[in-house]
C-alpha cells in the first residue's frame, strides 16, 4: 500500500481504533473523542462572505451556507457521512464553502435521524422532506451530495426524485456505499482493502445492519441504490473513489451501472488515498483535487 504522503501521515496520527463496529456506543465514543481532538464539531472554513446558519425546513434541522445573495440561487442538498450511526451536517463544510464563494450556490445540509435508533427509510424520508420543500419555493436548480453513508443518502435520493418526477441536475457522490451484498461476495479486492486504514470489511457490514435492520434482506424501495431495479432517467453522476478504500470497487461498480443505464456519469478515482480523505483532509493536496472536481461537477450542473 503506497499511500499520499499527507494521507500517510494522517493514518500515523490517528490509528484505526480496535473497536467492534457492531458496537454502537462505543463507536460513537470514539466519534466524539476524534471531534474533540480535532477542536470540534464547529465550524472551520469561515469566509466573510459566507453565511452559515441553523435553520428547520419541513421539520427536519439543517445548517444551510449561503452566498452574500442567496435569492433564488441554486442549491446543493448534502448528506454527511458516519456509517449512519454518527456524523454531523458540518461533515459538508470542506463542499459547501467554496461552493458559495466561487460560485454563488445554496449548501443546505441535512441533520437527518441515524441508525440503529431510525432504520431505513428514516433517514432518507428527512432528506426527500427537505428536496420537497427546496424544489420549488427556492430555486428549480438542485443538486445532491453526500460522502460514504451520505453518498448513499444521496443516490437514494435521486432515485426517489426521479420517480417523483423532480429534475435534480446532479448526484455528487464521494467514497459511496450502496450495495449491501457487496461484502459478502469473495472479491480479491475486499481482501487487499479490507483491512483499509479508514474503513474495514467488517465495518461495512455491520455499518447496514445498523441501517437496515430486521429488513437487511429486503431493503425499502432505493435505500440500497444498488438494488434498484432501474436506473433510468436518474440525475446524471460524478462519483469519486479511492484507491485503498474497501468501497473502491463498489463506486465504481455503481457508476458503470449508471453508465449502463444511460446516465451521463463520471468517475474519478484519486491514487494513494483511503476511505473518506476528501472530508478528513481537505487540505491536503489530494483532498483538494477531490473536492474541486466535485465543486466544479457541481457548479457545471447547476449552471453557475
């Protein structure tokens, strides 16, 4: 495994944690030591012409980061990622912020219910509340974003727009899980990655467990995007992979899936990066590649 220097000496500094990730309560422990190590979870990016703050749009919290004229502007809808069982809406900030500054565009992100307390659809019903109410009250120009779990929130969602019969101009998925049967197939890749210092096998499957529940084999309609049973007409993609992620061939599998389909897709795979690095360093060099090309994917789509 050669990993990017910065990526390197991130994984040097921060371990992966003997933890058993069926273990709700301690992972969440862990969640909260590495926020606190880290001075968090508050706001990082600041720029003074970008606006963030907390807000309900149809009963659901979100934290929302506008541009100095939010009117009408185009909007991002952003699912943050945490195996569904933790996570915070700031998870989006790395996205958000120069989506505002260069380019003008709405980031609301969505503090949706976790797992196991909430099985699907839970989660994705709070997102499709907030779409419905952004869709046209705010602009007719939305897109959806998420990482990991938010990535598959994200897929999700397009899936249930397009059979609601709303235009989402892109699906920006980072790093994304969306197929519950992939780990237990004997895949050399599971082998290689499955051990990844961000992200374990194990972890994965234990990560729909707790999403699914009692309904792991037969998951509500689109909550495993992979399973859908058509992919037609859904919102075009830019998927974004990493080299020694676990879930590597799985997003890529997903985004030639689409391709099949007919959906204008683009995959991008960056080298030498892990599990999640876009959002755990967005300042190293890497990290910022990563997420220029999903702010530009996005600001194209969005006409900005």
């Amino acid at each position: 495994m050669t990993l990017d220097p910065e990526i390197a000496a991130w994984v040097q500094a921060y371990p992966a944690p003997d933890v058993d990730p069926r273990d709700v309560d301690a992972v969440r422990a862990i969640y909260a030591d590495y926020m606190a190590d880290r001075g968090g979870p508050q706001p990082v990016r600041t720029h003074p012409d970008v606006r963030l703050e907390s807000a309900r749009i149809n009963g659901i919290d979100v934290l929302v980061w506008s541009p100095p004229q939010p009117r009408r502007a185009p909007v991002v809808i952003a699912m943050h990622g945490g195996a569904f069982i933790v996570g915070h809406p700031l998870g989006a900030e790395h996205i958000a912020v120069p989506l505002a500054v260069q380019h003008g565009i709405i980031t609301v992100s969505v503090a949706y219910r976790l797992s196991p307390e909430h099985h699907a659809p839970a989660a994705l019903d709070d997102c499709m509340a907030v779409l419905d109410a952004v869709v046209g009250t705010e602009t007719d120009r939305v897109a959806v974003h998420g990482s990991s779990a938010g990535a598959c929130l994200a897929a999700s969602l397009a899936l249930r727009a397009r059979d609601a019969g709303i235009p989402l101009l892109l699906q920006s998925l980072s790093c994304p899980v969306v197929d519950p049967r992939a780990m237990h197939v004997d895949d050399p890749d599971h082998s290689a990655h499955g051990a990844s210092p961000t992200l374990s096998r194990e972890a994965v499957i234990a990560m729909w467990e707790h999403y699914l529940g009692e309904q792991l084999s037969d998951p509500p309609d689109h909550a495993a995007p992979a399973l859908s049973p058509d992919h037609r007409d859904v919102a075009p993609a830019h998927v974004v992979v990493a080299e020694y992620d676990v879930l590597r061939d799985e997003g890529t599998a997903y985004a030639w899936a689409l391709s099949a389909a007919g959906v204008p897709t683009t995959l991008r795979r960056f080298g030498g990066t892990v599990h999640g690095f876009d959002g755990l360093l967005p300042d190293s060099s890497v990290g910022q590649r990563a997420i220029a090309s999903q702010v530009e994917a996005l600001a194209f789509a969005l006409r900005c």
